[in-house]
C-alpha cells in the first residue's frame, strides 16, 4: 500500500497548484499589490469553500484530517476543479483509489478483438496503453508516424518515458510541451484512481531525477482522463501533418486505453501517411 506521507504530499501539491492559478480579481477579491504568491491565499480559498482558514491550512499542507465528500465538494467549486481534477482530488483525500498490482499478462497480451481494430484502423495511427502508461499495442500506422515500437524492448515501452527519451518525439510534435502535457494529464489521472499502487511513486522520483523537464511538467498538475485535440505533427519524411487525437477507455477486467490519431478532415494528412507508408513498405 502507497506510504500515507506521499499521498498527503501529492495532494498538497496539486491543492497549491490550483490554487495558484486562480486569480482574485475573477473570485471577487482585489488583486493588490502586497501578494508575495501567485493566486489567492489560503484563506481565501477557505472564504470561498465555507471552511475555516485552520482545516483548509491543514488539508494543503497534507496533513492527516478528516474529511468528507461534501466539504470536498466545496473545495473543488472554490478551486474550479473541472470533472477530473475533482476525481483526482477525491481519490488523493478520500484514498478512495484501488491498490490492484498490474499482472504479467495485462503488461503484455491484448484481445483479438483489440488486433484486429489496429488492422482496421489502418491509416489512423493507433497505440493501446494500459494505466501506467506502458504501451502493449499498435498499428502498422503508428509505427511509420512515431518509431518502431518492435525494436525497444518490452519493458521499456513506456509513452512517458519513452517521450522523454527519444529524439523521435521531441522532433515529431509541433509543440511538444503541449504533446507531452496531454499524456502526463492522463497519467496523472491514472496516478490518483490507482494512488495505492507502489509503482507510481517510484516512476515519477526516477523520472524526476533523470529529466528536469519532466519535474517542471508534472508540477504542472493537469489531470484528464480523456482529452480530445487537435495535434500537429512534423514528420521528418511526411512533412506537417495534423490529427485529431481521441482516447477511449477499453471496457474489461484490464484497463486499457486506445489512442486513435485520426487524419484531419480536409487536410493533406492522409495522403501524406498514405505515402510515407507505401515508400517504407
């Protein structure tokens, strides 16, 4: 079971972080000039929330208090906590997450069904992930759009990491703080539901101590569970191409997720993937 003190610490990270987003001025109190922090103070979120400044104090600095989903409920309006940082919130203060260890074969093996929507999906680049993020499925697109995920070794098949670490990515997206923005928001929201699981705490410190920017992203403290956008590529051999990115959770015992790049409608991207393709086949 995860140490109690770091999922407190979690918590009190992501409760200053959205508090330091919000400004006064938007929430009825003045902007001023003598703020030392960005955001509003404590109290204020407390005035906001209808708790006392001492609980909310405690609360943000994880410490061990009691605490209900009401008074949560309250919190999260004061923060303008969209619906999944409201579910990460209460995960993270409820413990409310599931401890379940990943199994060898949830690391490994998809259903046929699932192979043969890669097949089909057949110019939409396509990656199945399981909830830490370490990839067990693709299509032939997505290996021509990203890398050729056959040639990393299995264990070392994590999008998180592998974003990190592969010249591949940081050349391949137009923005690839916003790239990367997306995928730690999702494994962010994974981090909160399985907050029991050992494993998280000890990706997120090694990662931590080998990319800088990665300690920068992660405090960033985006959460979504499944965002929809709109993603420009620069592909070294396609050129500039545009897709709209859909995740979908995958419905079982394992929990999956199936991330469909699809070619943007009135765009030259399909021709381009088409191409690229038929020249590397």
């Amino acid at each position: 079971m995860i140490n109690r003190e770091t999922r407190l610490q979690a918590l009190s990270t992501f409760l200053k972080s959205k508090r330091a987003k919000i400004l006064p001025e938007t929430v009825g109190f003045p902007s001023g000039t003598r703020r030392r922090t960005p955001g509003l103070r404590r109290e204020e979120v407390a005035q906001l929330a209808g708790v006392s400044p001492t609980w909310y104090t405690w609360l943000e600095q994880g410490r061990d208090i009691k605490v209900s989903a009401s008074v949560l409920d309250c919190v999260a309006a004061a923060l303008q906590l969209n619906d999944d940082e409201r579910k990460y919130l209460y995960d993270l203060a409820l413990e409310t997450g599931h401890g379940a260890i990943l199994l060898k074969e949830e690391l490994s093996e998809i259903t046929p069904s699932l192979k043969r929507i890669l097949q089909e999906l057949r110019f939409c680049p396509t990656i199945i992930s399981d909830r830490r993020c370490q990839i067990v499925g693709w299509n032939h697109a997505a290996s021509h759009v990203f890398l050729d995920f056959e040639q990393i070794p299995a264990e070392q098949r994590n999008m998180i990491q592998l974003l990190f670490t592969r010249k591949e990515f940081r050349r391949l997206a137009g923005n690839w703080e916003h790239f990367v923005g997306g995928f730690l928001a999702i494994f962010r929201a994974y981090y909160g539901q399985y907050v029991q699981d050992e494993w998280y705490d000890r990706f997120i410190n090694e990662m931590k101590g080998s990319h800088p920017e990665f300690a920068y992203l992660w405090e960033q403290s985006q959460v979504s569970s499944a965002p929809d956008v709109l993603i420009e590529f620069r592909h070294a051999k396609g050129g500039k191409m545009l897709f709209h990115l859909t995740s979908l959770q995958v419905q079982g015992n394992t929990d999956l997720r199936c991330s469909v790049y699809t070619p943007a409608p009135e765009t030259s991207t399909e021709s381009k993937l088409r191409r690229l393709m038929e020249r590397n086949d």
